[in-house]
C-alpha cells in the first residue's frame, strides 16, 4: 500500500484536479503515477509532468534510445512499478528482449547498435560517478550528437526524480503482481 494516496477526483481542490486532468489529457492518456505524491503540490505536479511529457515523447531520442534509457534508470534505483510500465514500452519500441534481460539482473548486455551501448555508458557512468568520462562523452557526442546527449542526460535527471517519488511513497505495482527485479538487488 502506497504511503500517500490520490484524492478522489471530487475532493480535490480545484488547482489539483485542472492539473491531473491536464495529465490524463496529454500524450501519455493518463495521469503518470507519481502524481499521487506529485499533486500535494499542484504547481510541482504541472511542471514535472510537462517536463516528463517532452522529455519522453519530444526530443530527438527515438522512442527505443529513450526506453532504453528509462529502463536503465528503473533498474538502477530498483523502481519496480517504472520498470514493469517502461520494460513493455521498451518492447514495443524495438528494444531486444535479452537487453532487458541483462539490465534487470545488472549484467551489460550486448547491444545491437553503437546508439544504444552510448546511451547505456553514458547512463551508467553517470549513475555509478555522477560524472560522464571525456572518452564516453566524445563518443555520445560522435554517434547521438550534442541535443541528444543534453536530452538523455535530462531524461535521467528526470527517471530518477519519477524513481524516488515512487520508492519514497512506496508507489509499487499492485499487490497482485510480482516484482521482476529481485529483492536482492535493492541498492541499499
């Protein structure tokens, strides 16, 4: 059971319920689940998933890059409700299911393309240093180009703030659904 809950649409205040209905409106169709937490401040909620919205559906990352980079965010803060939305969304994108593989059980896959293997060093330099090394940067550069390194590091930046609303408020998966990512795994 999540630790906050989303008011019933007919008690929220008028600010929270203009601002939910704006997310369920947009590309996603529905309200993105950290807006539970999100909504007790309804300015944050607007912003965050304005932001969310362009980061996923607008850049110039194609939706396989984005996914991919999304998932590996998930699997690094072990945020098992982004993980099983974004593992689908992954899927469906074209991303190989033994990269997903290899990603829930922490492992570097194999990648198909340069593309992808700079979008998975770049991320995980920045999650194991906080920093991004002069030779993986070139490299983003070389094969993303420079808007797209900017909007992958953004799209992080964001995945991780969705990953800690979701694991701060124990926003989880239905109890009825298992996990994928183990126990075990929980970075603590």
């Amino acid at each position: 059971m999540a630790r906050i809950q989303l008011a019933p649409l007919s008690e929220m205040t008028p600010e929270q319920k203009q601002v939910h209905d704006e997310a369920a409106q947009g590309r996603r169709g529905h309200a993105p689940a950290p807006i539970i937490a999100w909504l007790k401040t309804p300015e944050f909620a607007r912003r965050a998933q304005k932001l969310g919205e362009f980061l996923r559906y607008e850049t110039s990352l194609p939706p396989r890059l984005s996914e991919l980079a999304i998932l590996i965010t998930a699997r690094f803060w072990t945020a098992h409700y982004e993980w099983r939305v974004h593992k689908q969304e992954a899927l469906k994108a074209g991303v190989n299911p033994d990269v997903v593989a290899a990603i829930a059980s922490r492992r570097r896959p194999e990648f198909p393309t340069d593309k992808e293997a700079v979008v998975y060093e770049i991320a995980t330099s920045l999650f194991s240093s906080g920093l991004v090394p002069e030779a993986v940067y070139r490299q983003g550069v070389a094969v993303l180009g420079e808007k797209a390194v900017v909007e992958l590091v953004g799209l992080l930046g964001y995945y991780t703030l969705v990953s800690f609303t979701l694991n701060a408020f124990e926003i989880n998966l239905p109890e009825a659904i298992e996990p994928e990512l183990l126990a075990a795994d929980f970075r603590r």
